[in-house]
C-alpha cells in the first residue's frame, strides 16, 4: 500500500503521518525531515539542499527523486509518503518507478486547508530541535516554554517557518503543487479532506479513506 499525503505547508501532514504511519505498519517518508536531517549532518546531499529548502524553494526534482528513489524499496511497497511529489515531474517519475516494479498508489489525501489558516499554522509551529516533536504556541504549546515535553530538547521556530519564508512556500505550493491535485484526479485514486478540523477529527477522516482501501484489498 502507498498512500501519498497532499497538502500546502502547515496542511498538517507531519501530524498526521505520526498517527497513520503507526496505526497502519506504513513507513512514513517525509522528504522535509529527511533534508533537514541531510543539512543539520553537513552532508553533500545536504549541501545542495540548503539554500532552496531555507529560503522556501522547491529542491530540483533531480535531487528530490534520486535520494527518495534511495530510501524506497518499491517491492516492500508499504509507504506513507510526506511531502512527496510535488511536481508534476516528481509525481510522473514515481508512476514510472512503481510501474517498472507493477506497483501503483493506492490513494492520494489531499488535506485542503485555506491559505490564511496554513500561515498561522506555520508561523506559531515549534519543532524540537532534538526529537522533533511538533508543537504550536497557539494550539498545543510545550508545558514548560521553550523545552520538549518528551526530551527536554530545545524548542525552536524551524527557519522557513518566518512569515515572509512561509508565504512564498504557499505560493510555491499553488504554483507548482497544486497541479498535482488535477493530475490524480484525473487517474482517480484522489480523496480530499477537510484539514481544517481538530487534528483528531482529521485523522478520523484520513483513515476512513485508509480503511475503505483496506476493505477493497482485503487488508494493507
Ligand atoms: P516539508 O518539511 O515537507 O514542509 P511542508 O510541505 O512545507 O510541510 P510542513 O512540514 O511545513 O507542514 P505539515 O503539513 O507537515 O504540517 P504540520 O503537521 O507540521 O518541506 C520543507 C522544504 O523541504 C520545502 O520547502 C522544500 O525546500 C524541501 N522539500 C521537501 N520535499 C520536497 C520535494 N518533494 N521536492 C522539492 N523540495 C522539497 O502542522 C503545522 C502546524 O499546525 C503544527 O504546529 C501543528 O501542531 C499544527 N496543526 C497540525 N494539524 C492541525 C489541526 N488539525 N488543527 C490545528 N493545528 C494543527
């Protein structure tokens, strides 16, 4: 089973994904957390992905498809994928890759959150430094300020996460992303949901989705 989770940036894929990945056995990759990973260790791939990632740009999609095609083993074939694709060259060059090894996706999530409401998301999210644990001072803040509840790690603002970072990768969102919404519709494994609910709420749609693949399957 892959499952592709779509959505602008402050969409709430991360938070869903920690929720879905454990409660379906599905390998959660996130290409956002494996480039950050990549730059914080000073890597080459790392190197390369720094400027574009700080400033809010999109990675080229030759660097994006080449280190996921690294991390994905296709005939294993039980993935949630976070973050990825998310242009049009991304989403052909899986289809090619997942057809070279007679696999498909099983569904694309599209959470749909407004942009005023993805900004504030963005903008009042913490990440723990050393856990990367997700909080947010509006909504669900660390009881100490400052400190993870989990690891005591420091508490910060992730650096695209300043408003005038956050809005340009909304707009790169509409304008190079959200065409992927037509293209999966167009192959009709494409669920939108209502991202704008409390998470739990969200999640309870997202694996309505899930288990209505399940039960046409007869299991992941
Ligand atoms: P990435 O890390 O993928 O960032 P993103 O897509 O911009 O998504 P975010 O992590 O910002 O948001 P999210 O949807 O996961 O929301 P979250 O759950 O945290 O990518 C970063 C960068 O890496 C890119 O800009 C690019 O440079 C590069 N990159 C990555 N993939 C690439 C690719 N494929 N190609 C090229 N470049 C690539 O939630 C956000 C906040 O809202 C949190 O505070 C959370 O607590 C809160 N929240 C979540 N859900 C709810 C809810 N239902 N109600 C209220 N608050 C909520």
């Amino acid at each position: 089973m892959i499952v592709i989770l779509l959505g602008a940036p402050g969409a709430g894929k991360g938070t869903q994904s920690a929720v879905l990945s454990s409660r379906y056995g599905l390998t959660h990759l996130a290409t956002g957390d494996i480039f950050r990973a990549e730059i914080a260790a000073k890597s080459t791939l790392g190197e390369k992905a720094s400027n574009y990632v700080k400033a809010g740009k999109l990675v080229p999609d030759d660097l994006v498809t080449e280190m996921v095609a690294g991390k994905m083993d296709v005939a294993a074939g039980k993935y949630l994928l976070d973050g990825f694709p998310r242009t049009l060259n991304q989403a052909q060059s899986l289809d090619q890759t997942l057809a070279k090894n007679k696999a498909g996706i099983s569904s694309v999530i599209y959470l749909n959150l407004p942009q005023a409401e993805a900004m504030k998301r963005l903008t009042s999210r913490r990440i723990c430094a050393s856990c990367g644990e997700v909080y947010n001072v509006l909504t669900r803040p660390p009881k100490t300020e400052g400190a993870c509840d989990k690891c005591q790690g420091k508490v910060e603002q992730r650096v695209d996460d300043s408003e005038a970072t956050a809005a340009k990768r909304l707009q790169v969102f509409e304008d190079l992303t959200s065409p992927l919404i037509a293209y999966y519709k167009a192959e009709q494994i494409f669920n939108e949901v209502d991202a704008s609910k409390r998470p739990e709420e969200v999640t309870k749609s997202v694996c309505a989705v899930i288990d209505g693949l399940q039960v046409k399957a007869g299991g992941v």
